[in-house]
C-alpha cells in the first residue's frame, strides 16, 4: 500500500513532468473504481485547454490541480501513474488516461481498484489532520490527554488515519523501532520521553523514505518505473528471524500479528 513517501514521489514527478502543461483530454477506461467515476465534472475539470497546474498531497492522497477545479486521488492499495505514448489502452488495469495537447501524457493504473478520483468542493470539510513530516505537529498530537490516555497500541494510533495523514504499516514498524517502543504498548503507558521520541524518529525515517524514493514492496513503482531503495534501509519490516541490527543488540526480528496485520520488532530493544 503506498504510503506518505511513495505519494510524495508521485506528487513530486507529476509536478516536475506535467505542471503547467495544457490539457488535450481526459478518458476514463471503466465505470468505477472505489467510487463511480463523476465523469461530466471530472470531464470539465480536466477539459481541453485547461492548465494542470499540478499537484499536492493532503495526508495520503494526491490533489490534482487545474485552472477549472481540483480532484482528490486516492491510490488505495496498489494505485499508481505511468507514462504513456498512445491514446490506445495499453497498460494492464489502466483506468485514466490523461493527455496534453503537447503529446505527453499520463495514466492511472491500479490493479486493485481501491483507489478513487474525487472532484474537490470547495465546501468540502476541512479535517485537520497532522502532518507527519512535522515534528512539532507530531508532539504536539502525542502529548494531548486525548492521546496520551486512549487504550489502543501505539502503533494502531500512529496508522489512524483520522488523526494523522500517511503513515502506514512500514514506516510505524520502523519509527517504533527507531524510538525502542514496542508496537504492541499501549498509548497510556508511553512516557513523554517516548512521546518526544518517536516524535522526532517519524519526520527522519519520512524524510528519508522520501529521497530514497520510497519503499518497493508488492507493486509499488515510481512514475518513471523505478523502484524506490528505502525497504534495503529496513530494520524490522519483513526481516523476520533475523538479526537486530543495533549494535550490540542479540536480539532476533520477530514477527506477530496485530489486528490481522504483520508486525515486526525486537524484543530486546522495544519495550512493552
Ligand atoms: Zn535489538
């Protein structure tokens, strides 16, 4: 599932190819995807003539920008863009294609159809929800009573997706690790020490993630094909059995389950 740091990466190629380009058209190569299609808005959006003034990311999803209006993407679990060089539907489960009048062009590709496009309103509301890319933020959230009291692992906080936008399950594994919290603690027994912390470990490992290109697990690709190098600087994640890699440390990665989802740590340096 892409997270913070792959959707950072899209944003910032679909900027850099296509930001400021002049739109030929859009197509849409099927019905739905987590969502009907609002294809006469969307169509209107992304009409010819209009400038596709680029993109942002809001938490994990993408804001696609033209001088008509703006569309929420969410990848869902396996979305992606590719570029593409026919009007003809050539890529497996390309579902938007989009064109410029220069000849270049881009489509959405997403095996699993969990994703969606969503015209923007501008009453939408407005959630605030934190960045993680911001360490004050991030204290911030932690050290609330709202926080700091809930009876959930810290990890499932840390993937609430209402309170904080983007981290997933690989880069909650790897900051719990960083900040020597086990997963499974629960929010009320992490200290304020902990707290400031992982607080400082999540912008790091994010930032990082970032210029690496993101992780490659599953599918994910960058726009120009390539996979991204952050799942090599992995400590936990998926490296069941063997070695921590702290200095010193005798300890042996270990997998458990958490909510039907994989967690990975080490049992020496998180502490429950
Ligand atoms: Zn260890």
């Amino acid at each position: 599932m892409p997270e913070l740091p792959e959707v950072q990466n899209f944003a910032n190629a679909l900027n850099k190819n296509y930001a400021g380009l002049k739109i030929k058209e859009i197509k849409f190569h099927r019905e739905n995807l987590r969502y009907p299609f609002e294809k006469k808005e969307l169509s209107e959006i992304f009409a010819l003539g209009n400038k596709f003034v680029g993109c942002y990311r809001e938490g994990k999803q993408l804001v696609l920008e033209t001088s008509q209006g703006s569309v929420n993407v969410s990848l869902g679990m396996s979305g992606s863009f590719k570029p593409i060089h026919s009007s003809k539907v050539k890529e497996k489960h390309q579902h938007v294609s989009l064109f410029f009048e220069n000849g270049e062009a881009f489509a959405y590709v997403d095996p699993r159809r969990f994703g969606f496009w969503k015209v923007k309103k501008a009453n939408d509301p407005v959630t605030l929800i934190c960045d993680p890319l911001i360490q004050k933020d991030l204290e911030d959230l932690f050290l609330t009573e709202q926080v700091s009291s809930k009876n959930c692992s810290v990890k499932d906080l840390l993937m609430d997706q209402k309170l904080i936008g983007g981290i997933g399950n690989i880069y909650a594994l790897e900051a719990l690790y960083l900040a020597k919290i086990s997963p499974l603690k629960l929010c009320s027994n992490v200290t304020i020490k902990e707290w400031k912390q992982l607080s400082n470990e999540i912008p790091k490992i994010l930032l990082k993630a970032i210029e690496l290109g993101g992780s490659s697990v599953a599918t994910y690709l960058s726009l120009n094909g390539t996979k991204g190098s952050f799942q090599d600087l992995h400590q936990v994640y998926g490296r069941t059995g063997e070695n921590c890699l702290k200095k010193g440390c005798k300890g042996v990665i270990q997998r458990i389950v958490q909510k039907g989802r994989s967690s990975w740590l080490c049992p020496f340096c998180q502490k429950e």
